[in-house]
C-alpha cells in the first residue's frame, strides 16, 4: 500500500467516523503528541489534542443521522506531512475540506482539519477567455 492508499483510507476513515459518530474512532486518528488544530466552520481555530477532541466529542454528540462524506480527494504529499484536500458533503451541503496528516512513530496521523462553505457560482461573473494565438 503505497501512502497516498494510505492517506486516502485515512481520510474515509475520518468521514466514517464522522458520520457513525463514533468518538472512539475519531480519537484514535488525531496525533498524540504532535501539535493539533481544528477549525469547524463558523469557530474560532482550535489548538491542542483536548480542545480539538472535546469539540468532536460535542459535535459527534449532536443527532444528526446527515452522511458525512469526502468526494473529489486530492493528495498532496510533503515528506512526512500530507494534505488531503476534498469537497465534504454534509447531506446537501458542501464545503471545502483540508486535512493535513503527519508522521508520527511511522504512522501517518491528523494533525489538522479545517472545512467551510464554498461559495456558489455567480453567474454574474465572467471567466476571460485566453484569445487564440495566430500563427504567422
């Protein structure tokens, strides 16, 4: 399995556990000893493994019964920090979505998350359009 089979499993493992509100699982994929940080949409920034693990215990407490799924994953590997970049979808919403993973003991861990809404596309606003080169 190479890491970025890894770091995508990874990643679904978060959603799932996300979306079984399972605590336990969630816990078990943040670092232990490196710094965390989290930042759900519309908080302020999260620091420390029991700020950021008290806020999903919160989270995961709320009933919700939305499937928490990750879609259009994007790995972007840095020696022993990953980022998984992807589109989170929370029943019809959708927001954009880091994780950030690094190594820790050998195993690659969740040292970040961050999410918040994408913005829909304006129509208003027009794309420029390169003009076509002439060969001459």
């Amino acid at each position: 399995m190479t890491d970025r089979d890894t770091l995508l499993a990874l990643n679904q493992a978060f959603y799932r556990a996300f979306t079984n509100r399972d605590a336990a699982a969630m816990e078990a994929l943040w670092a232990e000893t490196l710094p965390v940080s989290c930042i759900h949409p519309g908080w302020t920034a999260l620091f420390g493994r029991d700020a950021v693990l008290t806020s999903w215990r919160d989270v995961l407490r709320t009933p919700s019964g939305i499937t928490v799924a990750a879609r259009n994953e994007r790995v972007t590997l840095h020696g022993d920090t990953a980022l998984v970049v992807c589109e989170e979808t929370l029943g019809d919403a959708v927001l954009a979505a880091t994780n950030l993973f690094a190594r820790e003991k050998g195993n690659w861990r969740l040292a970040h998350h961050q999410a918040g809404p994408i913005a829909p596309a304006r129509a208003d606003v027009e794309i420029p359009v390169k003009p076509l080169r002439r060969l001459h």
